[in-house]
C-alpha cells in the first residue's frame, strides 16, 4: 500500500487551490506525509495570506516564502528544513515562469531577457532545490517535477517554456545519474493541459482542453489529484527502482499520432 508516513515532504508551487501543486501536497498529506509548504512571496503579502488559509488544514510543519530567483531565501528554506527535521525525504518542484510576450506569436523574437529568466525560473531552479536538497536526504528520497508535452513536441505558442520544459527533463536525467549512488530517485510528471493561474493566463487553453477531451485516449483531461496521486507513487517504496523518468499523466494523449 501507498504509504509516507514518517517521510518529510518540501512542496513548492502552491498559488492557490488550482495548483498541480495543491493536488499533489493535498495526495502527499492522505498518505501520511508530513509537509513542509513554500510559496512565492509577494509584496502586498497576498499570496502569502492565501496559501497560508488553503494549506493549514494539511498543518504543514514548514510554510516559508521561496522565490527561486532569490537564493537567500533558499538557503532560508533548506537550513529551516535542516534545524527542524531530521531528515528530508521528498520535494516537489512545481514552478514555472515566462513573460506572458514570450508564450505567443514568434519564437524567434524571444529576447535575450525573456529566455534567460524562463530558463533561470523553470529549468535552473530543479537543479539548484536538488542541490540544496542533497545533503538533507541523508536516508534516500525521492524527487518529482512537473513537465508538459512541449518540451518534446511543438505546441503553438509554447515557444519558450518548450525549451525550458527540454531542459528540465535532461535535469531529470543528469540529477538521476548523479544523486543515485545516496539512494535519491529524480522524476518528471508529464500532465495534461489543466486549468491553472499558469495555463488560464494562456490564450486558446480551453480550445486545447477540448481538443485533449476529443482525441485522448482516455477522451478526458487529468485532474489535478490525479497528478497527485501519480506524484505520491513516485515518493513512495512502491517506486522505489524508478529513477530518470517522464511519466505521462495525460488521458494517454503522447501516444497518439493522428
Ligand atoms: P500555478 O500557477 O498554480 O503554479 C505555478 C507556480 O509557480 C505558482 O505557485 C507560482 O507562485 C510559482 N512561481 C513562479 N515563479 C516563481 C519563482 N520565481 N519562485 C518560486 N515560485 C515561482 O500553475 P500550474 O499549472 O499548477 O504549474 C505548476 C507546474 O506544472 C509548472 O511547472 C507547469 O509548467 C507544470 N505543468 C502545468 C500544466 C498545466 O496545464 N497547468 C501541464 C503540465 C505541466
Ligand atoms: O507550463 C505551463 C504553464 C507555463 C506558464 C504559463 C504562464 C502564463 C502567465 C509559464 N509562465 C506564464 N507566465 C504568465 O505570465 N503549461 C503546461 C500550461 C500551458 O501553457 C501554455 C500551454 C499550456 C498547456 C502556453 C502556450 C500553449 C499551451
């Protein structure tokens, strides 16, 4: 059975109760992880107001603001992690960001700017989480991130998140190979196309959830507790020789051709 209890668990990515991320943390917490919560923090204290209120039925024993382009913050978070668990057994990279410009219209006016903070934010940020992760996951663990179908086909107006999601999952691979020998697995969820703050923000997202809910295998698309769930197996003992992967979680979309 799907069990996490006594595993402490670092889940980034919450915006609000449409986050991959709260599917996952809420999946997390129902197979008796403990949960340690980051969110980005804003200057009004907003988000912070609001995650706090979505997340404190989980009690999370952490709740800190990380913004990856900061790395006090992050050294903040790990050396938080490292005074108040003993260990740390599982993070949940769930983050993405591009300049709205750059998801639409021409790939090839993406600026210099615009590429390297899609980049620094989407891609940089799993290898830099991994590396502060590692000396904490002194018993082994488990690391997950999420991907999307563009980093390995064209999808229009993707543009440069598609280049971020191609450098992510070569992440997954290079941070696999060198945190296997400590025990540590490193993974990639490849979700469906779900209605978030993220993809809302994207023209056309609902004509795509359509065409998915035609052409799917599955003729649906994924919910975020299902991605949840995935990602639990993913943390759990039950994954245990699972390490380097993409795993679909998209109504089986990647396999069609036509
Ligand atoms: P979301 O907007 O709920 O989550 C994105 C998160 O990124 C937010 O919590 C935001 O605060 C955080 N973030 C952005 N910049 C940050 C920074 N500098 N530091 C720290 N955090 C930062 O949207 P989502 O769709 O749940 O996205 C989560 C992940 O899932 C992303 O990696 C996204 O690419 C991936 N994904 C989404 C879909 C989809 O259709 N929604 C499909 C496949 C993969
Ligand atoms: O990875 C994502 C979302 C990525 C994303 C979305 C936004 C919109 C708002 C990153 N940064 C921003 N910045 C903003 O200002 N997805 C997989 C969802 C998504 O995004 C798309 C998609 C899909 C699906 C963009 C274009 C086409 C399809």
């Amino acid at each position: 059975m799907l069990n996490l209890t006594g595993k402490n668990a670092l889940v980034t990515g919450i915006a609000n109760n449409r986050s991959i991320a709260w599917g996952i943390a809420q999946q997390l917490h129902k197979a008796g992880a403990n949960l340690g919560i980051t969110y980005l923090p804003d200057e009004k204290g907003r988000f912070e107001k609001k995650v706090k209120e979505l997340v404190d039925p989980l009690e999370p024993s952490i709740f800190l603001p990380c913004n990856v382009q900061d790395d006090a913050q992050i050294t903040e978070t790990f050396q938080a992690i490292s005074q108040q668990w003993d260990k740390l057994d599982i993070l949940i990279h769930c983050l993405a960001f591009a300049n709205k410009d750059d998801l639409t219209g021409e790939f090839s006016k993406t600026s210099r700017q615009g590429f390297s903070q899609a980049l620094e934010i989407s891609t940089y940020s799993l290898t830099q989480l991994a590396g502060a992760a590692k000396p904490l996951m002194t018993q082994g663990g488990s690391i997950v991130t999420l991907t999307y179908l563009g980093g390995v086909k064209v999808i229009p107006n993707y543009n440069v998140m598609g280049i971020a999601k191609a450098g992510l999952e070569m992440s997954v691979r290079y941070l696999a190979s060198e945190l296997g020998p400590n025990n540590i697995r490193v993974n990639a969820i490849s979700a469906g196309p779900i209605r978030t703050l993220a993809s809302s923000a994207v023209g056309g997202i609902l004509d795509m959830i359509h065409h998915v809910e035609e052409v799917a295998p599955l003729r649906r698309t994924v919910t975020q507790l299902e991605v949840g769930n995935a990602a639990a197996f993913l943390c759990s003992d039950l994954a245990s020789g699972i390490t380097g992967q993409i795993l679909y979680v998209d109504a089986g979309y990647e396999i069609m051709g036509m």
